[in-house]
C-alpha cells in the first residue's frame, strides 16, 4: 500500500507559507500606519510650535495681532479659536482698566488741586490770626490748627507728586542720559542737607555710564531715594555706581538708627516704619521709587540688617525696539 507523507508535507509548507505572507502583510500596513501616526504628530507639533512663537510675541509686545494658521486640523483650530477669544478678552480687559487708571487719576488731579486753594486760604488767615496781639491767649490753639494744615498740604502734596508721576509713566520719553552725571548733580544738591544730618558721605561712580531712559523718571527716583536716605539715614551713606556688561548697577546703602523690620512691605503704598507719622512719612517714597523703576524695565531689590539698610537698582543700558 503506498505511503502519501510527501503529499501532507506540501500542505504544511503551503499553510506556512501563506501565513508567513499574511504575517508579512500585516507588519508591511502596521508600518504604513505608524508612518502615517507619526506624521500626523509631527504636523501637530509643527502647528503648535509656530502656535508656541505667536503667543511669545503677542506675550513680550504691545500688538494687536492674533493666532493665525494654515492647519485643517480640528483639535488645532478649536485650540486657536479659543485662545483668539482669550486674547481678546485680555486686551479688553486691558483697555477697561487703562480708562479706569485714567479716570482715578483725573479723579485724584481735579480733588487735590480744589483742595489747594482753601488749604491755601486758610493757612494765610491762621498766619493773621497768629500776628493779632488780641488773641495771644489762643496762640497755642491756632498754632495746632496751622501745623495741622501745614500736615495736610504736604500729604496732599505728595499725593499730587505720586499722580504726576503715573501719569508720566503712561507716555515716557526716551533719550540717552548720563547716569553718572545726573547722579553727581543730585549729590551735590542734596550734600549740604546731608552734612547737617552729620551723615558720613562716600561715593564711588564710574564716569561717563550712559542708559537709554526717562529723564524725568530717572530724576524721581534719585529724589525719592536720596529723600529717604535724609530722613532716615544714619551716621554713614554710601553710594556706587558700576556698569556690569549690558546694564548699570546703583547700590544705595545708610545707616539706621533701629532695626527694620519686614523690609519689604516699605514697597507697599502708604506703609511707613513711622506709626506716629511724626515726621510726616507719607509711605509712598520706595512704592513711587518701585513702580518708576518698572516702569524702566529695571530691578530693585531692598534689604536690611541691624545696621544699614541697602537699596540697589539694575537699570538696562539699552533698550529693545
């Protein structure tokens, strides 16, 4: 009787071969999809990286721009149409609170400027009433009301001073300044006050350090600082002035008669190391000083120890376009 084994071996390696085929088939469109996976990704890491670069120059300038992009994706077009309408709704929001600020200040303009004149008016009537002999008995009493209003016109004053100085800082000019000139003037004209105060002064500015800034922000800040130094300096002031590669360094450093503490809420508005406010600290001198310097693009940092108080200020030597 024959034997058919070669006939089922032939069978077997049909079978394995057809597998194998399929298996091969299957590898070959698992490819494909893969290929094709991976390329949808890279598409979308393409749009959100250009996505990425649209945000970083709405963020860093002052442009009315929004998301653009040629992409049919859905899930990338959902992603610009939302972030589109969150931009908007920044810029609005944006634009609300500019007309505010500009409405408080005008606001803030029109109050202490008709407060003037009957603060005006009335410290000249204390002053006659003070030179009258038939009302020498009141003296002491008409001389609290006159330092009374003497304290509202300075605090008025400063108010004054502060909205000046916001509003300066919503249309700055900028042109090149000598640093170390302006500085040296101040000191000068601040010297004869501060060897009343027997503060010790020593200097040391580099020459001819040159920024691309505000004058007149520029001049607030020495004034409110040197202001500072004159009211609460003690024994020793010292001050420098450095350029450190693409920028300048200004370290304000004096005595202090007693510890400080938490220096950094002096930043805060309207808080003064001065409870009594016998000195007639209106708590705005380093917030004023802050916002300034911000407005420059510029760094202040304020620490203490149980003996000095340092102030130091990084102001950029140009500026970008």
């Amino acid at each position: 009787m024959p034997i058919r084994t070669p006939s089922i071996s032939r069978r077997s390696g049909a079978s394995a071969f057809v597998w194998l085929e399929g298996a091969s088939n299957i590898l070959w469109l698992l490819s494909i999809l893969l290929i094709a996976v991976l390329a949808y990704l890279g598409l979308i890491l393409l749009d959100l990286k250009k996505i990425i670069q649209q945000l970083d120059y709405i963020v860093s300038k002052d442009t009315n721009a929004e998301l653009t992009s040629t992409s049919k994706n859905g899930i990338i077009r959902r992603l610009l149409d939302s972030n589109n309408r969150l931009i908007k709704q920044n810029k609005i929001y944006n634009q609300e609170r500019y007309h505010k600020d500009k409405q408080m200040q005008e606001v803030i303009t029109n109050l202490t400027h008709d407060l003037k004149t009957p603060l005006t008016v009335s410290s000249g009537y204390t002053q006659i009433l003070l030179q009258d002999p038939k009302l020498s008995q009141h003296h002491a009493m008409i001389q609290k009301i006159d330092s009374s209003l003497n304290s509202i016109s300075h605090y008025l004053h400063y108010l004054m001073e502060y909205n000046l100085i916001q509003e300066k800082m919503l249309t700055p000019e900028f042109r090149k300044i000598d640093v170390s000139e302006l500085l040296t003037q101040y000191l000068f004209t601040y010297y004869d006050e501060l060897h009343k105060k027997h503060l010790s002064l020593e200097i040391h500015i580099q020459e001819q350090q040159s920024i691309i800034t505000d004058e007149t922000i520029l001049q607030r800040i020495f004034q409110n600082i040197l202001g500072n130094i004159l009211k609460y300096g003690y024994r020793k002031v010292l001050i420098s002035l450095e350029a450190q590669q693409d920028q300048l360094i200004i370290q304000f450093t004096n005595g202090i008669a007693a510890s400080i503490e938490n220096a950094d809420r002096l930043y805060q508005r309207f808080v003064t190391e001065d409870p009594s406010r016998s000195n007639k600290n209106t708590g705005l001198g380093l917030s004023i000083v802050k916002e300034l310097v911000k407005a420059m693009d510029g760094e202040i940092t304020i620490k203490t120890d149980p003996e000095f108080f340092y102030l130091q200020l990084k102001l950029k030597k140009s500026r970008e376009s």
